[in-house]
C-alpha cells in the first residue's frame, strides 16, 4: 500500500493542477487571458489548496484510514467530473452577457465558475497531508516522508501543467479533458478503496462514472452560442470563433471582444484598423509612389485580412506574416481567403520571426493584440530597434494600439519608447472605436506630407480606390502627436498595469453604460 500511496500522491497533484490550468481554460473563452483573470484564477485556487491541505490533515489524525482518504478522494473526483457541465451553459449565457457589456451578468458568471471549483480542489489537495499521515510510522523519518510526497506531487503537477495545456486542450477539448482527468482519479480511488477495504468498498461509488458517462453522452460540446457562428475550435493558444453576418466572416478570439480579421468575398474596406495600416508610406516625404513598398513584414498576421488589403493597393509583392497560432493560419486559409500566393504566413512568434528575417520592409505592421493587451514584449525600445533594422531607408512601422476615450497613456508611452530609435511618430483614431493607429517613420517626416501625398494620389487615376478611402480617413482622424510618456524596455515594460488601470478607470466611470 505504501507505494500505491506515493503514486496516489503523484496523480493527484496532476490533476489538481489540470483542474487549475482547465478553469482558466474555461474562463478563458468568455473573458480572454489578462493577467487580472489568471490572477483571479490563481489566487482563488491557492485558496482551495490551503482549505485542503488544512482540513487534510485534521481529516487524517481523526480517522488515519486508507478507506477515508480514498472516499475523500472518489467523491473530489466525481466533483472535479461534473463541474465543465454545470459551467458550460453558465458561461454560454455569460458570453451572450459579454457581448452585450451586461458586466454584472458575466462577472456573476465568473465567481459561479470559479467557486464550482472549490469542492473537487479541495477536496484533492487532502491528499497530501494525509498520505503524510498514513505513511509516518517512524517520528525520525517524518521530514523524508514529507520530502518524498511533495516532491511526487510537484512532479505529477509538472506534468498536470503540459499535458492538457499542450495536448489534450486543442485534441480533445476542455470537457472530455476534464472528464479523462476526473476517470483517472475515480480509478486511483477505487483501487485504493478495494485494496484498503475489499470490493464492497467500491460498490457504493460505482455509479459516480456512470453518471458522468451518461453527462458525456448528453453533452451540448459546443463552447458558445454566439448568432451567426459558423465555426468554433480550441487550439493550444485559443478559443476560435468564426461568426458570418450579412455575408461577412468576422474572427474573434477567446473573449470575443475585438475582431482579429474580417472577409467579405468582393468587399475590402472595412472601417477598421487593418486598411489604414497600408496609409503608412504616405507619411514619407514627398513624392510617393506605390512602387515604392516591394516588401511588408505583419505581425498578428491573424486571418490575414491586412495582407489582402496591402495586395489589393500595393500588387502582388512579398508579404511575410506571422502568426503565433497555427490553428488561426489553418482558418484563415479555409474560412478568410487567405490563400495568397505572395504572402508567406510563418507559425511563430513575430519579434523571434522579424529578427531572424533576411528582408529588409517598407512597411512593418504590428497587430498583435489579445484585448486588452500587446504583448509586453512588442512594445519595448529593443523590440522597436529590431524594427528599425529591418526597415528600409523609407521605411515606416504601423502599430494598432487600445485606448480609452479620455486615457492616452499606452499611445503616449509607445510612441515614447519608439522614439528612441525613430525619428517621427503620428497618430490617428480609429473613428467609432477604441483603436489608434500610430505610424513611425525612418526618416524625419511631418504630418503635412500625408496631406501632399494624398492630393497627388487622386490626380492619379490608377491609384486604388481602397487607398484613397483609407488614406481620407487617416487625414480626418489624425491626432496631435503623442507627447510625455515613458520608455518600455525588457527589463521594465508595465503595459499590463497602465492597461489595467486603463480598463478599470473606463468600467467605474461609466464608460461601459456610454457604450450600450
């Protein structure tokens, strides 16, 4: 029993630590991956294995039983099993909450989810210090026990952190994830009950995977039930969704709350952020020329919808783009059009892919938002030094950046750090949205040659009508330039924190009531 003990201590702290790695998973596809969620996360999970390991030990010194722990153990489980299908249709409906910002709706949702963890986590985390208990017959030999079980259970909890995040997420999904996690200890417990107390143990629980079988069976698998989805998945990175509406394919990802492509089959303006960042060249100064850009380098590649813009003005020239997520190229492919012969879509990181890059580009764009964040590490002085490497002499780098309708930090604090190695920034508002869109040129340019260059563009009748509208909406909605701000570096780069405070200030003051 001794060995079948440390091997229950293994399993469970997998599993435990699964079941932490499947609730931010869960939460994930509703209210996206910031920081504030996993912290969320985290924090209340953290909770659950105090209480455990807490109750764990005053449960073993009152009854220092294989059978007790083992019963413990089947019915955390059973628990952990039948949570993903009490909080899918929980989270459907905060989805729905979500994309209508009824906030106290989906946040209710999320305290629901999060405490539907706090019976199987608990009662999981028992089994550490009760194995303790029951493996301690020698009072010297107390701390190698206890160095012994914890180290099993760190272990088992390593693997609990790759296995499903890596393999079983985007194979099985998170459910039948949950439910092959919440099997296996149901049979570490029953074979624990059976070898403690007999098989007239285990009959008792017997219908426990039944139960669950038959949840399985019943099961609506689908994530969300956003109108107008056409296709949903979960990759290693992910929740997919890809809705149509009015003829329109828009892709979003986990929370829903920013679109990452659009496509329509014989439409390519769209009034977002992706056509302006082809306007980027008529900052240089004049005169300009569309032979001009010969390469581009995307980064958040996403569905590819910036790519066809840029073919439509700029020809058939060499774009390399760059997306994290293999599973968003595969949809882009099938469901976005992206399917341009003259666009090179990496699956990789894009500072890793821009700086190994063998091209020199006219036009860098970085669109590498997950809502409400850039990744820290696209939005420091030596990811923005890459940049200006791998531009050429006339080059210009696009940015899509977040912002409140009172609140310019993040612009201000971008521009001042790309500033550090370029010598002009400009800045449009996105009209209707929270987006900017700030242009940094090589050389030392002024607002005014965008004025110039597009008067020049329409005397030019072959110039494409997508770059004059785009190009008109730039002009109209160009900012002051940013000023004050501070310097992201790798070593210091608090995005997370001004955005925090960004999005928090916009909820209490009443931004989100504006909105509706």
């Amino acid at each position: 029993m001794r060995r079948f003990l440390y091997l229950t201590v293994f399993f469970s702290g997998m599993t435990t630590l699964a079941a932490e790695f499947g609730a931010s998973r869960l939460l994930q596809t509703i209210y996206g991956s910031s920081n504030l969620v996993w912290a969320s996360v985290i924090g209340l999970i953290l909770v659950y294995f105090a209480a455990g390991y807490q109750l764990g030990g005053r449960w073993a010194d009152r009854s220092p039983h294989a059978q007790t722990l083992f019963t413990i153990l089947a019915l955390g489980a059973f628990a952990l099993g039948v949570v993903p299908f009490i909080a899918q249709p929980v989270l459907r409906g905060a989805a729905l909450a979500f994309d209508s910002l009824q906030l106290d709706a989906a946040f209710g949702a999320f305290a629901a989810t999060l405490i539907l963890f706090s019976l199987p986590i608990t009662l999981l985390a028992v089994t550490s210090p009760f194995v303790i208990r029951l493996l301690v017959d020698d009072p010297n030999r107390a701390g190698n026990v206890a160095g012994d079980v914890y180290a099993l259970s760190t272990l088992g909890s390593v693997i609990g952190a790759f296995l499903p995040t890596l393999v079983l997420f985007p194979l099985i999904g998170v459910t039948l994830s949950f439910l092959l996690f919440s099997s296996l200890m149901l049979l570490i417990a029953f074979i624990g009950l059976w070898r403690a107390s007999g098989i007239k143990a285990v009959l008792p629980f017997l219908l426990m995977p039944l139960f669950l079988t038959v949840l399985a069976v019943l099961n609506d698998y689908r994530i969300k039930s956003t109108p107008g989805q056409i296709y949903e998945t979960e990759s290693a990175y992910n929740y997919i969704e890809v809705l149509e509406v009015n003829g329109t394919r828009y892709l979003r990802l986990n929370e829903g709350q920013g679109v990452h492509s659009q496509y329509h089959p014989t439409e390519l303006f769209y009034g977002g952020p992706w056509e302006q960042f082809s306007v980027g060249p008529l900052f240089n100064n004049p005169p300009f020329s569309l032979k001009q850009v010969e390469r581009i380098a995307i980064i958040g590649l996403a569905a590819g919808t910036a790519a066809r813009q840029a073919t439509a003005i700029y020809g058939p020239i060499p774009i390399d783009g760059w997306e994290i997520d293999p599973k968003i190229i595969e949809v882009g492919r099938e469901y976005f059009g992206m399917t341009l012969p003259n666009l090179n879509a990496y699956a990789a990181d894009g500072r890793w892919g821009l700086e190994h890059s063998l091209y020199l580009y006219d036009i860098i764009i970085v669109d590498a938002y997950r809502p409400p964040y850039i990744p820290p590490h696209l939005t420091t002085q030596e990811f923005f030094a890459i940049c200006a490497e791998r531009l050429t002499q006339d080059g210009v780098l696009a940015i899509n950046i977040g912002r409140a309708p009172n609140d310019r930090r993040l612009i201000n604090d971008l521009a001042a750090t790309i500033r550090t190695v370029l010598p002009s920034t400009h800045v449009m508002d996105l009209p209707y949205t929270f987006n900017s869109v700030l242009f940094a040129t090589k050389q030392p340019t002024s607002p005014d040659n965008l004025a110039f260059n597009l008067a020049a563009l329409h005397r030019d009748p072959s110039t494409p009508a997508l770059l004059l509208s785009a190009a008109a909406v730039t002009y109209t909605a160009l900012q002051p330039a940013p000023s004050g701000g501070i310097v992201y570096t790798d070593d210091r780069s608090p995005i997370e924190w001004v955005t925090n405070s960004l999005v928090l200030n916009f909820i209490l003051t009443g931004g989100v009531d504006e909105l509706k």
